[in-house]
C-alpha cells in the first residue's frame, strides 16, 4: 500500500471535518483589506458590556450538523470568517440546538438536523493589537 493510499482516508475526514459548519455573511463594512486572525477574534456574549466605539462589521449566521459539530467548533468558525472580514471581535447572540421533533424527523428520513448561530462581527479600535486567550471548555 502507497503512503498516498495509506493517506487517503486521514485527508478525507480532515476535510468532511473542518466543512462541517457553514457561515452566512451579511457584510456592514468592508474592512477584508486588513484581516485578523481567528486567534484575535475577541468573543462577547449579550450580556457583556461593548465598547461605543466599536463599529458593526457583518452579521453572521453559521449552520453546523449537529452530528459532526459542537458549540465551540461554530464559535470557531464565525471567529474565522469575522476576522476574514476584518472584525477582531464577535458579539455571539446565540446557538441553538435543534428540537427533539426536528432530531426525530432528520432520523427518520436520514436528513440529520443543524445547530444554528448567530454573532455580530465588530471592529473595536480598542482591542486593536489585544490578544486575548479563548479557552472553551466542552461539556459532555
């Protein structure tokens, strides 16, 4: 057996892995000419208090079977695509898990279910340069 056959199956998972969360923008404010990484994507939640200064950059809405996902996994992926836009921080408004009837349904024709999000990408002058540590704990 080649080590490109032995390699085939790894790269194949690697790939139905990461394309597993999708995410929708509706850019704001094009700020793409200067992206930022998805480790300096900053990430509110409601409740936290947002800086007046901070500038609305997209809305973002991410779409992930929930077979092949996790929370943190689309809280990744919005951070991802937020810094593609030029946002360094997320205002997470939410995921939402499907309900035990949609579960049911996608079980019983085969069409799974998908957990969906929904964040506001911000740029913050102020976290301009501030690398923050996200660290998500999973909950099993």
């Amino acid at each position: 057996m080649t080590t490109m056959t032995r390699a085939l199956p790894a790269l194949a998972a690697g790939a139905l892995l990461a394309g597993c969360v999708t995410v929708g923008t509706s850019v704001l404010m094009d700020r793409s000419a200067t992206p930022v990484p998805q480790q300096d994507v900053f990430v509110f939640l409601p409740d936290d208090s947002i800086a007046p200064s901070c500038e609305r950059v997209a809305i973002l809405n991410a779409q992930g079977s929930t077979d092949w996902t996790d929370e943190s996994q689309m809280i990744d992926k919005m951070r991802e695509e937020a810094g593609k836009l030029g946002a360094n921080a997320i205002v997470l408004q939410g995921i939402e898990d499907p309900s035990g009837a949609e579960r049911f349904a996608g079980a019983l024709f085969g069409t799974g279910s998908d957990r969906d999000g929904q964040a506001v990408a911000l740029w913050c002058p102020e976290r301009a340069g501030a690398r923050d540590t996200l660290e998500v704990v999973r909950i099993r």
